[in-house]
C-alpha cells in the first residue's frame, strides 16, 4: 500500500475487494438466509433478482468490516497518496480516533 497509486493497483482493489463485498451483501447472504430458514427461498430469490441498490441498504446490509475496509482502501487512493507519508499518517491517525466517537453507523457512540 505503499507508493502512488497505479491503474493496476485501482483495478485489483475493484476487482478483489468491491466486486467481491458487493457479491457478498446481494448473493452470499440472501442465499445463507434462505438456507438457514430464515427466509423462504421464493423470497430470497425473487430479492437477488430485484436488489435494492441504495446505499442505506448496503450499509444496513454489509457487515461493518468490509465496510470499512472498502472505505478505507478507497480513501488511500483519493486521500492519503496525495499527501507526504508524515502528514497522511497523521491524518490517519487523527480520523481513526475521531471515527469511534463521531457520528457514522455504530450504535454506541459515546
């Protein structure tokens, strides 16, 4: 993850993190929810055939480490590789701590 980032480095974070979270929250789950009975199988197929792509589903639906994992990898492309190394781990630093008191998905903010 070090170093400016390159087209092949965007295409193996889309194709081996994003496809495969995506995959996961719209296939990989309903499928498991239908196979551990807690939805009828009808339901759970006629859901994958028609997802629903909002992103309060996706967030509601993906598990939060993939989440953050999906942000946190895409932010290395917008933000941290066009900062020095000291100022962007900083700033890592500083979000990461803001993050677990600030706002966002986590029900127990304090």
């Amino acid at each position: 993850s070090q170093g400016a980032p390159t087209e092949g480095r965007l295409r193996r974070y889309v194709q081996f993190l994003v496809i495969p979270t995506v995959m996961v929250v719209y296939v990989v789950q309903p499928l498991c929810a239908a196979l551990f009975g807690q939805f009828p199988l009808a339901m759970t197929i006629e859901g994958m055939l028609r997802p629903d792509l909002s992103p309060a589903y996706f967030t509601r639906c993906c598990p939060w480490y993939l989440l953050a994992l999906v942000a946190w990898r895409g932010m290395v492309y917008l933000l941290w590789s066009q900062m020095r190394p000291e100022v962007a781990f900083a700033a890592m630093v500083a979000m990461s701590c803001a993050a677990g008191y600030v706002g966002g998905t986590n029900e127990m903010n304090w």
